[in-house]
C-alpha cells in the first residue's frame, strides 16, 4: 500500500519565504529611514517656531536664551535696502570702546535735548507752514522724513550733513517700495553724497552706525507715527494738551518729562510707556534655545486683558499713572541683548519729542484718507502692518502766523 504524501511544503520554499520576507523588513526599514531623514530634513528646510504669550515664559526664555544671529545678514539692510556686504551683518568686530564711544555720541545732556527739541519744533513748523488753507500733505511721507531728520541728527551730532526734503523721500521711501532693485543705486548714491559714507568698504565704526541708523529710524518711525495718531486724533482729552506739550518742549529735561499734566493726570512718560505698550518696537521677538527656536509675542503680551484688565486694547497714558499698569508685563526693549547704540538713540524722551512735536500742531489740521475712518472712529488699537495708512493726509484748516 502507498504512503500517503506529506502535506508540508518543500524546504526550498519555506527558504523562498524566509529570503523574501527579509527582503520584506529590510526594504521597510530603508524606506522608514528614508522617511524619517525626510522629515528631518523638512524639519530643517522649514523649522517650527514656538510662539509665546505667556510673560512669565517669555521673560524667562529671554534671560537665557541665545540672540546671536552669525551669519545671518540684518534683513532690514538685504531685503529692503538691497544693501549685501559687509555692512549689513547683524553683529560686528568692533572694540568695546567703539562702541561706548558710538553709545556716548548718542547720550545727551539736558541742555542737548533742549536742542534737539527746538530742531523738532522747527523742522515741523518750517515743513508745515508751506502749506496754504486748503492743501494737504502726505502724512506718512512726512513723518518718516521727520523721524530719519531727528535721527540723523541724533546719531551724528556733530555733522555738517543738511540732507533737502527730496533726499528724505528717496532713502525713506526706497525703503518702502517694491520696485527697490531698479531704485538700489539711486538709494545707495543719496546715502554715500549725504552721510559720506563708502558704502564699498568697512571700517570699525561705519557698519554699526549705518546700521543702527536705518533700523532705529525703521523702529522709530512706526512708533512715532501711531502715537501722534493716538495722541492727536484718538485720545479724548486731545484739544486740551496743546499747552503742556508746549511746555515740555520748551523745557525737555528729565523732571518735565516725568512731570504730570495738570488736570490730565498723567506725564509725558506715560503717553510713551502706553505708545510702547500697544505699539511695541518689535512686536515679536526670535530666540534660539536649546529646545529650538521660539518667538515671544510682545505685542499679544502688551495686549493681554489678564495683565492689563479689560481696556487692554484702549489707548490710556493715565494707567501708569494711577497704579493700572502692569509693569512686569512691560517688555518693550527687553531683548536679552545689549542694543547699544540704537536703544540710546530710541530711547523715551527722544520718542516724546518726536511725538510731542508733532502733535502740537495737530489742530491746526484735518486727517483725511481712506483709512482716516478706521483712525477716527475705530476703538481697536491702530493697524500695525507695514503698509497701513499709506493714504493719509493732514489738510490745512487756517495758516496760523
């Protein structure tokens, strides 16, 4: 009788699967490296920053944090300037002593910023008064020419550089405009015949000065422009500051600085501390740690209705006075990093004057625009992307003598 045939399958074929099926994991393996070097290299291409809202958090990463951007270029300087040698690294080789000179040159005495005060005062007066009942001008373009003016004067206390109006426009509005490539060459020509500076070399202190001198004015001017607009148009005791603004023109020490407005109750340093809050210089800021990068969000944390109450979005000089600020929730210049020159230059008083400057002649003006309504009548603080109120215009009501 025959023996029954086995039912198991020959040895060739168990080794067939076995080869095939460590084939199988070996080629799952590969694509799963594969994969996971992809997303690395994804992860890399296109780094998650962590946003951070939280004050506590926020001050705790800046303290510890690294701000070092080597060799990252200033992105002010390539992208918007389209200015790519060596002055537009974010960091430089310069001597401590050039530097506390640069920080010195930026220091002023009480008697000096009475001076700077009368320049404000007068550029705007002379600026202003060409125009006729009925005429408007740009207000925008106005204010940054203004602010770069005081800047430069700021910086370079000692130049014999008059820069005309037209020299203001083309470096303040090169700055601004898409067709920068086709303007580059006229920009950087106007720079090197008013500054004197080559821009085609590096010396130890020409760098940092042109540097810190476009990105101040860059800081300054958003500043600036959204606290006239408050002060001026906003806030609702505006028709009775035109006296103490006088006055603290007339007068820009320290104790008027800090001096309360009668019947106001609050100072010169409180309409900028509140500009600051709502309008911070750099409203997000970037910091390598060892966990990644993270932006802590100063202008959420200006903002937030748990450190400031519920008028958190309310234009309000008087909360620093009476005790409603919150002033651990109060990073305006609180990088981590010592700014040096360019914090020197934008600091508090030169704000006030800047600001105070402008908004006394304010009444002698109509705002006028597209966007004037959202300025106007709009209870939400002012709109802080770069190309906003670009129409405005200040329209003369009566020439005043």
């Amino acid at each position: 009788m025959p023996e029954p045939k086995s039912s198991e399958p020959p040895a060739w074929f168990l080794w067939f699967v076995l080869v095939c099926l460590v084939i199988l994991v070996r080629l799952f393996v590969f694509l799963l490296m594969q994969a996971y070097a992809f997303m690395f290299l994804l992860a890399n291409l296109n780094p998650q920053i962590r946003v951070i809202q939280d004050i506590s958090e926020a001050r705790r990463v800046l303290k510890l944090s690294s701000s070092k951007e080597d060799p990252q270029k200033s992105q002010f300087m390539v992208t918007r300037l389209g200015i790519d040698n060596d002055l537009t690294t974010s960091h430089f080789s310069v001597p401590t002593k050039e530097l506390r000179e640069q920080e010195n040159l930026a220091k002023k005495s009480d008697e000096q910023w009475i001076v700077l005060a009368e320049a404000a005062v007068g550029y705007v007066t002379d600026t202003l008064s060409t125009l006729d009942h009925g005429e408007a001008a740009p207000l925008r373009d106005f204010v940054r020419c203004f602010v770069f003016r005081m800047t430069v004067l700021k910086m370079y206390p000692n130049s014999s550089a008059s820069p005309t109006y037209t020299d203001l426009l083309v470096i303040t509005g090169s700055s601004e405009t898409k067709e920068l490539m086709r303007k580059r060459s006229v920009l950087l020509s106007r720079l090197h015949t008013v500054f004197g500076l080559d821009l085609g070399t590096q010396t130890t202190t020409q760098p940092s000065r042109l540097r810190c001198l476009l990105a101040t004015y860059d800081s300054m001017e958003k500043v600036v422009f959204r606290g006239f607009l408050e002060l001026s148009f906003r806030h609702t005791g505006k028709g009775a500051l035109k006296s103490p603004l006088r006055r603290f023109l007339q007068r820009s020490d320290k104790a008027e600085f800090e001096r309360e407005f009668f019947a106001h109750h609050f100072s010169m340093k409180d309409i900028i501390n509140e500009t600051f809050r709502l309008y911070p210089p750099t409203a997000r800021i970037l910091r390598e740690t060892w966990g990644g990068k993270v932006e802590v969000d100063v202008e959420y944390i200006h903002r937030d209705r748990k450190s400031w109450g519920d008028d958190a979005l309310c234009y309000d000089p008087r909360r620093w006075h009476v005790g409603r600020a919150n002033q651990n929730a109060f990073i305006p210049f609180d990088t981590g990093i010592d700014l040096g020159t360019t914090e020197a230059v934008m600091g508090p008083r030169m704000l006030a004057i800047l600001i105070a400057a402008l908004a006394q002649t304010a009444d002698h003006f109509n705002l006028e625009g597209e966007e004037s309504e959202d300025v106007l009548k709009n209870s939400e603080p002012l709109q802080t992307h770069r190309r906003a109120y670009l129409d405005l215009i200040l329209r003369r009501k009566s020439r005043w003598v």
